[in-house]
C-alpha cells in the first residue's frame, strides 16, 4: 500500500525474494549449460540459449501455477505468494528471450518476414502431429506479455480488478498452449522422451494440487449452519479462534472472516478489494488485519483501510454467548463501523 | 495474405499507442488516477508498454473522467 505509485514496491522481503528467484534462475542456466556442453558438446551458443531459457521458463510456470493451491492446503507456502508477480515478470522474460531468440535462429535467414514465416514456414494447420507447434508457443507469449505489462497495481485500479483477474487467469490456456508447444515440439524435432515426461509428471502434479485445493475449500463452503436465533447463525466455539487470527465461514455463498482482536471479535468480508486475497488466511498486524497475499489492510472495526488509503470491505455483527460465537450473515455496507463482542 | 493483413492492422494499432503514450502522460493520466500524482519516473517508464497495448481503455476512462468533472 502507498500513496503514489513507485516503478516497483520493493521492501525487504520483496528484496529477499527476488534475490532468491535471480539465484535460483542463475544456477539452473548454469547447471543447463554446464551439463549441455558436457553431454552434447557440438550444440551451438543459440541452441543452448533457446533450450536453457525455454526449460527454465517452463519450470519457473509450474512454480506460478503451484503456489496458489499450495497456500490454500497450507499456509507455510504463504511467503511464496507475497511477490508471485515478480516470479511471473521473471517466466516472461525467459519466455521472450526464447521466443525472440527462436524466431531469429529460425525465421530469419529468409526473404519472408520472421514473424509471417513463423506462421507460414510450416502450413500443417490440419493434421495434429506436423501441427505448427512455434505458433502456439507465440500465443502463450503473447498471453505472458499482457500479464507482464499489466503487473502493476496502476493496472489493476485501471482496468479494475475484475478484468485484470480475468486478464491473468489467461495463464492456465497459456499454459494449454505450452504444454501443446513443446509437445508437438518434441514429437517433431526430438526422440528422447525425457520432457515429455518431464512435462508430464509436471502437469499431473499440477492438475492433482488444483483438485485437492478445490475439494478442501469446497468442504468450507458446504458446511452447514443450521442454529438460528434472531437472524444469526451459530458458527462456532469462541476459543477456536487464536488470537490476532481469523476462521472464515461461507454463508448464503459469502465468505466472512471472524477475526479474535483484543479481546473481541470482528466480522468482515473476507474478499480483499486488492486482488482479492482471503483476508481471513491473514492475521491482524499493527492493529489492522492484514491480507496475506499482498499486505493491504483494514480495521477490524470499520472494514476500512487506514487513512490515507480508501478499501472498504464490509462488515458483519457477531455476539458471544456462553462462548458460542453467532454471527449474522447479512453485510452492512462497505465501512460501517461495528463494535464487535465482547469476548 | 489474412496474416499480413493482420500482423499490419496490429502494427497500426500499436503505432497509434506509441503516440498515445506523451499524450497520455501530458493531459489525461491525473484525471484517470489520483494515486498517479508524485509517482517517480520509474512508474511512467514501466507503465508504458500497457498504455500503447491499452490505449482504447485509458482514452475512454479518460473521456469519462472529464464529462463527470464538468458534471460536476
């Protein structure tokens, strides 16, 4: 959160992050070269540079795409979160230089222009197995590209954070398109199968995380409340909820996060207004509950970001009696001030 | 012949963002964004391959800022 916008809202961890990312980065493109010219010593420098950077890129997508399920199974992968968007910056640069670096190897040397013999060299476009297999690696950079360009707070303000979340959801038919590129990839230039089931190990653990962090967040949204009393829900023992720490309850399809503070309980939407992070995956940090995902915050008490900043989520009452927690599923709006239960 | 058509009528697009881009930051990007004032010339030069790509977007967020303004 700031009140101007910086080129990039670095702080420590950010810090800490992508010094991580450039050391990791950097011992797989030496590891990958050290080993090409070991095992293949004729492969030219643009060789290894399209397989280093592609590969990389590869396995940098399949961390992105894992993270979000691995935060919902458990909160220890929370930190890998913080700075994704660097993470994804990273992916599409690699992706580039192979992408720019394969269209000079391969498109070129011609008469024609790189970018039409890159559609036009092979004409397959019927048959699955010749299918032009560098197109559909064009269009998930193409994807890559407007994630990346896009990958500033203005942006999301901008083109509002239902459009940019939809914008980067374009990531898994980006990743559809990988997947078919280096496939076909394979299929047509290679015969060693050890990326095929590379490849394919990575998907099937993909596919398997997205499913069980599907089915653990479907069991919270189908849990039953069937106390009522005056319009609230009994949800739960005050004392499962740790201090500074939130349960979240899904009611008539709203999530709401009951957070413990001082002493009291607070009820709010559980949807940060940022990039709709769970608010109620976080804790509360200098008085403010802060979203996990990215560091905005709100007043328990409010829903309201701290001046200067503007978010409001809404609130909820909650009551406590003999240590049962009730809550009423029905919003105030955005920013109403609620005095939460005594405790 | 279709992919020359379109690989032009995409260089045309991005051509008319790339002079979109001092237009954008010289009149229209204070009444689009608040949080913009003050922002350090980092945040200009990062922002703006999204403005030649998304130009259409901005200019109509724009146009509607200033009728609300003189709405207002």
């Amino acid at each position: 959160m700031s009140t101007a916008y910086s080129a990039v809202g670095w702080n420590r961890q950010k810090k800490i992050y992508d010094g991580w990312i450039a050391a990791f980065c950097i011992s797989y493109l030496a590891l990958f070269i050290s080993l090409t010219l070991l095992f293949n010593s004729e492969a030219t420098f643009e060789t290894i540079l399209i397989r280093s950077t592609s590969t990389l890129a590869v396995l940098l997508l399949h961390i992105i795409l894992s993270i979000g399920p691995l935060t919902r199974l458990n909160k220890k992968f929370m930190p890998l979160l913080y700075n994704r968007r660097h993470l994804g910056v990273t992916m599409f640069s690699f992706s580039a230089v192979h992408g720019i670096f394969g269209i000079i190897q391969f498109h070129s040397l011609s008469n024609t222009n790189p970018l039409l013999s890159l559609f036009l060299s092979n004409t397959n476009y019927g048959s699955i197995p010749a299918f032009p297999f560098q197109a559909l690696g064009f269009f998930a950079l193409i994807i890559f590209f407007l994630m990346a360009i896009t990958s500033h707070d203005f942006w999301l303000h901008n083109l509002s954070p239902i459009v940019w979340k939809t914008l980067h959801m374009f990531v898994y038919a980006a990743y559809i398109l990988v997947v078919m590129h280096v496939m076909l990839g394979v299929i047509q230039y290679e015969k060693n199968p050890v990326f095929v089931l590379i490849l394919f190990t990575g998907s099937a653990s993909l596919i398997i995380l997205h499913l069980l962090a599907g089915l653990k967040e479907r069991k919270i949204d189908k849990m039953k409340f069937k106390l009522q009393e005056d319009g609230f829900v009994y949800v739960c023992e005050a004392d499962e909820i740790e201090d500074s720490r939130a349960k979240i309850f899904c009611i008539d399809q709203e999530r709401i996060a009951v957070y413990r503070h001082e002493q009291k309980l607070y009820a709010i939407h559980n949807v940060c207004k940022h990039q709709g992070g769970p608010l109620g995956e976080g804790k509360i940090v200098d008085g403010c509950i802060t979203c996990p995902w990215h560091g905005y915050q709100y007043l328990p008490h409010n829903g309201q970001s701290p001046p200067p900043f503007k978010e409001r989520v809404s609130t909820y009452d909650v009551r406590v009696n003999h240590n049962k927690v009730w809550l009423n599923p029905i919003a105030f709006a955005e920013g109403t001030e609620r005095e939460g239960a005594l405790l | 012949m279709i992919i020359s058509v379109i690989l032009i009528i995409a260089l045309i697009y991005l051509l008319i963002g790339v002079l979109f881009v001092p237009f954008f930051y010289a009149k229209c990007i204070r009444h689009i964004d608040e949080t913009a004032k003050g922002s350090s010339i980092g945040f200009y030069i990062i922002i703006s391959p999204g403005v030649i790509v998304f130009w259409p977007v901005l200019l109509r967020k724009w146009r509607k800022a200033l009728k609300e303004q003189a709405y207002e």
